[in-house]
C-alpha cells in the first residue's frame, strides 16, 4: 500500500503540522473540515503546503517521524524548495 508524507499550515510562515496516510485527499479534505486532528482544528490548518508520495506506507511512517524531529527551518525549507509561496496544493489534488 502507498502512503503520503504531508505538511499542514495556515499561511506563509505558520504553524505546521505533519502527518501520513494511505488517502491523501480523503485525510486532507478531513482537515479542512476540521476532522483531522486537534492541533489543526486548533489552530486552523487548513492549507496542504507539503506533501511527497511513497511506495510503501511503512516508508512514509518512517519519514514523517524524521520529519517530526527536525528543526522547524529545516520543515520551511522542505516546503519553500517546492512551493515558495505556500499555497494550497490541495486545489491541485485529483479528487
């Protein structure tokens, strides 16, 4: 089964979530919709900025938790190196 990484923010330079599921439209239409996690309903994080695709969903596992434990210049960077201006790649997503 194949599994995404991906990172949630609200804006250019917000908070960030990170996470990994096996349905990635399905998981962030749940956030937008303030189902996915407290922290994002929290603090509305409603904006896919990040996401990356793996083969397997262990592979994915394994790479959200390295992602976790970096610093959070590290996560901007990560994001800015494919999507400078944070926008939503949700809207991009096929549904």
């Amino acid at each position: 089964m194949a599994g995404y990484v991906y990172i949630m923010s609200n804006r250019k330079g917000g908070p960030l979530y990170t996470g990994v599921t096996a349905n990635l439209p399905a998981r962030i239409f749940q956030h937008r919709n303030g189902e996915g996690s407290t922290f994002c309903k929290r603090y509305g994080l409603t904006r896919l900025v990040y996401c990356e695709d793996h083969a397997r969903i262990d592979d994915a596992i394994a790479r959200e938790k390295q992602i976790k434990k970096w610093r959070r210049v590290w996560k901007v960077n990560l994001i800015e190196a494919i999507n400078p201006e944070w926008d939503d790649l949700y809207l991009t997503l096929n549904h």
